[in-house]
C-alpha cells in the first residue's frame, strides 16, 4: 500500500512539474519555473510622538506700486491687510505680502481697458498661538536581504 502511495506522488509530481494543460497557454501546455528573487526585509515599529505648532496672525498695511496706465477712478495709496499660517513650526516677526487688482484706464484710441495694480509691503506679526499634536510613524530597523522563492506557471515546454 504504501509503494502504492509512493508511485501515486511521484507521477503526480512529475505530472504537475514538467507539463500542464492550461486554456491560456498556446497549445495548453505549460510548466511550473522556481524564481528566487532577493527581498529587503525589516523589522517594523511603531512610534507616537509630540510636534509642537504655531498659528500665526499678521497685519500691516500695503503700499501702492508703479502704474502703467493712468486708473479712470483714483485708487487708494495704502490697502490694509490680514495674512494667517496655519499649523507651522515658527513665526516670524514680519512676512512679506503682495496682492494685485484689475482696475479700468481709457487708452489712447479711447477705449475702456483693464490692467493690474499691485500692492506690497510687509505684514506684522498680530498673535501667535501654540499647540502641540500627537503623531505616529513606522521605524525600520534591522534591515536586511533575504531570498524569496516563488512558483510561477509558464506557458510552452520548459526550456
């Protein structure tokens, strides 16, 4: 009985290791290739840890910069402004801020146009708020290479 056994597994083996029939395979005969590939593998731990964050708030006033084309209506010389970072690790004490507006000039030929008009300076810092926030992430350490072996079908005899 048990050579019985021995003889069954060992066609079956070498049944399912040399050809097999596939519907996808040209032909439907295939063979089942061992491909070792090197794998990087780690051992993995999980960190919590404590940012700490600001929200910062500016103000200021911007100033009126060069126009190329004389505006139909005047326009203000200083704009009063506000600025906010969200969620940063410093405030300075002053930011830099440019905005631009469209606003309406007749050309020589006398038609009604538009052109930018921008305004710049420096904000100043208002408030400042701190905060801290709790975070995680992944640490790899002893890191190393091993080799994988995987059974892959192909399709045709074996080379």
């Amino acid at each position: 009985m048990k050579t019985l056994l021995a003889i069954t597994a060992a066609i079956t083996a070498l049944s399912t290791m040399t050809a097999e029939a596939r519907p996808n395979c040209p032909g439907g005969q295939g063979y089942w290739e061992e491909v070792v590939r090197n794998v990087r593998v780690c051992d993995t731990q999980t960190e919590t840890y404590t940012v700490t964050l600001k929200n910062c708030n500016y103000s200021g006033h911007l100033y009126l910069g060069f126009l190329w084309n004389k505006p139909d209506f005047p326009l203000p010389h200083t704009r009063y402004e506000t600025d906010s970072r969200r969620g940063v690790t410093s405030c300075p004490a002053s930011i830099y801020s440019s905005e631009s507006e469209i606003y309406w000039y007749t050309n020589s030929s006398g038609f009604r146009t538009t052109d930018w008009a921008t305004y710049s300076g420096h904000l100043f810092k208002s408030s400042e708020q701190t905060y801290t926030e709790d975070r995680t992430r992944t640490v790899e350490t002893n890191c190393r290479t091993e080799q994988r072996v995987t059974r892959v079908f192909r399709c045709g005899f074996e080379p």
